[in-house]
C-alpha cells in the first residue's frame, strides 16, 4: 500500500452536529489528496491554469465507511488509474491516521478542457506521469 | 415531471477560483432538496432524531453536467426511490431555473440507525410516506 | 424596524458538532443580505463586476449573541450605512425569525476597487441608492 | 515575534471566483490556529468538552490586508491574551508564507461555559497555560 498522499486534521469547521464530518467535506479532502498527488511529482496546477488548461471534475463518487470526528487525523491516499486522451479518474482511500480505520473510498473523474469548456489533450508532462502511475 | 423540490441561489461563497460552483457545494444543494422532501410531507427530521433514529448518507454519487455560476437559482428535484427496510434512496436533477439546463444529477443512499449506529426499520410515518412515493 | 432582507433556513452543512451553527458561516448568511438589499433595488452585481469594479470586504466583525439550530429560519437584516467615496459599511441584524431572538449582530466594510484593487469611485447607480438609503 | 501556530496551503473549495480565498474562510484558518496553539501545549480541547466545558466564540473581528490565493500557504499566527475569568481573546495575524506578506489579522473572544450555555471558570490546566502566555 503507498504511503498517504497527504493528511488532515478535522476542525470544528468540518463536523456537522451529528459529531462527525459533514459527507460533503471529503470532497475537500480528496481535493487536498489529488493536490498533493502532482505537488509531489512537481506538477504545478496553477501553471497548467496559466496556460489555458482545466481540469474540472465530471463525476465523483464517495462510500462513507466509518465516520471521521473531530480531531482526527485523515490520511488521504490519492492515485490516478485509467487515463484516457482527455479524462482521468481519480480513487480515494481516506482512512483514521491513528488506527487505520476505512473511513471513506471513492473516486473522481476529470475532464481536461480548454477555458471554453472544449476537450483537449494534457499537457505533455502530465500525460506522461498519468500513463507510467503508479 | 415533478416541480422543484426546492430552490437555492448561488452566492460567492458557493464558487471557486473558476467561477463556478465548487464541487462539493452540490451534495449542500442535495441536502436541501431532500429536507424539502420531508418537510414538504410535514415528516419533522429533528423528531426523528429527538426520537433516537438518524439518517446518515452511506453513498453518494453525483455527474457533474454543467457548472453552475454566481447569481443563478437552482432548482433542485429530489425523489425518494428503492426503500428497503433499513435504507433510502434519493435521486436528484439540479437544473438551472432560469433555462431548465442540467446541472447535476445524482443520488444518496441512507441508512437508518439508531444512536450506537445500529440498522433501525424507518419510524412507521416515514416507511409509509417512502413506499407511496413519489 | 425594516421588514427581514433574506431568510435562510438553516442545515445540517452549517451546523458544527455543538449543535449549533458554525462561527464562519454567519458571514455566508450575511452575504446573502446584503445580496438581497442590493437585488430588491435592482441592483445587478454581476453586471458591476462585468464593468470592471468590485466590493471586496476589508473588515468584518460579528457578535455572537445566542446560537442558531438546524431548521432555524434566520432572518437577516442588511442595511448599509455610512458610505464614503469609495467604502461602504453594512450592519447585520440576524434573529430566529420564529421567536425573534437575536442571534448575531455585526458589519462588514467594503471597498471599491478596480480590476488591479485600485480604490475607485462606487457606480453612479449604487451611489445614489448608498447615499439615500436606509 | 513566534514562530507559525500552524500552516495551512489554500486549495479550490477555499477560494471564491474572484480568484482569492472566501471570507468565511479566514475564520476557519482562525480555528486551525487556536487549536494548534492548545496542541502544542498538551491540551486535549476534547478532554475538555469530554468534562462539560466549551468555548464558544462570542466574538469576532478580522481585517483583510491583501488576498490569498489558490495554493499560498498561510502561515497563522494564534496568541491569547487577556485572559479573565470566563474569558479569553485569541489575535491572529495570517501571512503569506513564501512572503512574509500580511493577509489578515484579527481576533476572537471565547466564553467558558457548561452544558447549559453558563458562564464557568476555565479548567485549570488551561487556566494556568492562560495567564503564562505567550
């Protein structure tokens, strides 16, 4: 199993008052997950932005496990499978850092389009990261 | 077609950097749309918890068809399908008022568990109003 | 006192595991009136910010005064006050609107800027309503 | 002047389509802030809740200096001071990391209180951190 792709720490700004992670809040966790995932291979999301290419989701997908709480730590491992000439998916495994308890796992998938919304090619770099990973 | 279950405006708060709506704001919209459900049916969701039983979201799935932007009304459909004994399906369409373009379409699962997070049968008020509807 | 600017009614995403409504959001709901007292006097935001000028806050301040609950409706009163060359000052009252508690009272500054933050005079049309309201 | 309470880099979900962090979302940074400073010193905020006490905010003021953005990493700064009986303010200064920049500074005040929302003394634990620091 790779190691976390990054971690968090649940703040009171995540929880809803059933005293767990609101369920749309690990949509920000597996943003954090998928941001770490290029940072670490030196992929710079706001040049490909700057160069007049997006990355927006068009599918997400999420199957609560456990629930997280206040305080805990998530460890979010990110990794790409199944890219194609102008898609990626995305699959998540959120778990409790301390015990290694599932919390979340699911997946994404991202379009890569131009900023009039039109498919396009990514960029070279990351297209050759996305076909050797992992 | 059934009529809007709810509506709901898009407000700064609501957008990123790409000037749309984020992706996790929508399961919010959901959220709304299926209290309106309930509410709508005079079903009072916090009895139900006063009562011991919760309706946390085991699954969550949502397409992403068109992004909605700053200032646009979204109506919002959602329509309990597929009660069991002890989970609940709700489908959604989020569509732009103003033009009746798809925005997001998607679904929930529900469980119904007690406060040890045990599998409950639905408060009889509510199994009856699932198996009726829509 | 002047009739309620917006109301909102408040969800399990806004609420934190105290049971209460999470200290950021407050500024979500006041967004959402001084949106409203803008819109009731036809004044078109996006059409001001397609022109080029924007209202970013500079300063916000809020008083916590009794908490909301999930399925609380709050009413928010807007009112801009004092407004200069190129700021302007809207206070906040926000109450259950079922009992008419006050729940958080406060303000926000804005500025007026341009495209490269540069202060600018407010739109003639704005300016107007500024100057004679409330 | 002390080094971060804690840092936290700026993804999607945080900013607004004006292409900078939300509002709200700076009091959000305030919390990471606040409980970092208590970490550091080895108190359990949920031992503390686990005893019946709470801290709400009652409360809260922040200037915007200049706006973060997408991917910045804030590095936040959280001090308590005046400490009284029942009472505690926290300031905050948020600033650019990579630049040392000034984002935001403001400041939160906190009650103690029971279950029942009465005023109570700080626990002593954190009543003797209180009065030492910074």
């Amino acid at each position: 199993m790779p190691p976390p792709t990054a971690t968090v720490r649940v703040i009171y700004g995540d929880t809803d008052q059933m005293g767990v992670v609101y369920y749309a809040n690990y949509l920000r966790f597996c943003e954090i997950g998928r941001c770490e995932w290029l940072r670490a291979r030196k992929v710079d999301y706001r040049a490909i932005e700057a160069g007049g290419l997006y990355l927006p989701v068009i599918e997400a997908h999420l199957r609560y496990r456990s629930p997280a709480r206040y305080d805990d730590v998530i460890a979010i491992e990110a990794t790409p499978i199944d890219a194609r000439a102008a898609t990626v998916k995305f699959v998540y495994r959120l778990v409790r850092q301390a015990t290694g308890e599932l919390l979340v796992e699911g997946y994404t998938i991202h379009a890569c389009v131009d900023r009039d919304g039109k498919p396009r090619r990514f960029p070279d770099e990351l297209a050759a990261l996305l076909r050797i990973e992992p």
